[in-house]
C-alpha cells in the first residue's frame, strides 16, 4: 500500500512510500530536500524491515533543527504501524 506523509521542519515537503504486507519498505521518495541524499536514502532502505529502518532513523536531526528527513522518514512509518 502507499503512503503519503507530510513532513514537518525539514526542507522536504512530502514523503511518499509503500510498505508491502510483509512490513519491507518499497519506493521511498521525499519531494524538495537535498535530491541526492534523500534519493541515497530511498535507495539504502529500499528492500528493509520498515520496523528497522524506524528504529535507526528515529531521533536524527539535521543541524540546529530538532528533526531531520530521515527523522520524518521513521515518524511517517510509526504513523502508519500504529
């Protein structure tokens, strides 16, 4: 199933993703943001454990900001497990 998330405090606006019935993450995007390292993230958490790449992302902020795209990511998976 896709999901679209709508990021908060980050340059990204949105984040859109599946997670199929087996829990694994597919087809990660973030529109506007930093194009080639949230493409490189897309591409590393492609395949995994949504679970997982939740606990690793989680709490990642990016430089004086209190959150990071990788930090919506994990939020954007929580919201959808819950």
């Amino acid at each position: 199933m896709t999901y679209n998330y709508t990021t908060e405090g980050t340059c990204s606006k949105k984040i859109t993703f599946d997670i199929d019935e087996n829990g694994i993450l597919h087809n990660v995007s973030f529109l506007g943001g930093c194009n080639g390292n949230l493409k490189a993230i897309g591409l590393l958490v492609e395949g995994k454990k949504a679970t997982d790449i939740m606990d690793i992302l989680k709490g990642n902020t990016c430089g004086m900001r209190p959150t990071s795209c990788a930090d919506q990511l994990a939020k954007a998976i929580q919201e959808v497990i819950k």
